[in-house]
C-alpha cells in the first residue's frame, strides 16, 4: 500500500471503472500486494461481506449527505477492523471450546 493520498482519492472519483481501491486513504491494488496480505484478506472475507451488507443497506443515505472517496476509506476501514475483530474473537473462542479440557469447578 502507499501513504494516504487525498489527491489521489479526488482522482479516483474522477475515474469510472478503475481497478484499483482505497483503504485507510492508501491506494490499494489486490495483485500488487504480497502474499502474506492477500492471505490475510481471505481470512476476513466473512467480515468484508457483512460489511459490504451493512454498505448496502447504507447506500440510501448517500443520497442525503455525500461522503468524499477519502474519508468514506477510513469509515470503511474503522468497520471492516471492528468485525474482523469481533470475526476472530469467535473463531478463537470456538477454538478454545473444541481443544481445551473442560475443568470442573469442584476438583472432580
């Protein structure tokens, strides 16, 4: 990713079918980054498609207020972090219930 570029977010709302995205205010492009994050994308996936639900249903109040490229980037960003957390805290908690011994509380 780059650094955060508002200039750059202004040009992509000027482009109509750019392959390419922000994140965080970073140009984000999915083939030029390394493998490691693309792993890491695909582990979120469940949370990006609720997020992208929650857009969805979302989308009607763009017609109220209009949000710039750049600081919807940062919203989306805020969104995706807090249910990709909420994504792991439920696989481990998962994890932790299918692999560790049950303890009794009476010495049993």
């Amino acid at each position: 990713m780059g650094p955060p570029s508002r200039a750059a977010a202004y040009f992509l709302e000027s482009l109509q079918g750019a392959d390419w995205t922000f994140f965080a205010g970073r140009p984000f492009h999915y083939a030029y980054q390394s493998w490691i994050l693309k792993s890491l994308i695909w582990a979120d996936m469940p949370a990006m498609l609720i997020e992208s639900a929650c857009g969805l249903l979302l989308w009607p109040l763009s017609f109220v207020r209009r949000i710039p490229t750049y600081e919807a980037s940062y919203i989306s960003a805020v969104v995706l972090f807090v249910l990709a957390t909420g994504q792991w805290l439920i696989v481990g908690h998962l994890l932790q219930k299918r692999f560790w011994p049950k303890v009794s509380l009476n010495g049993d």
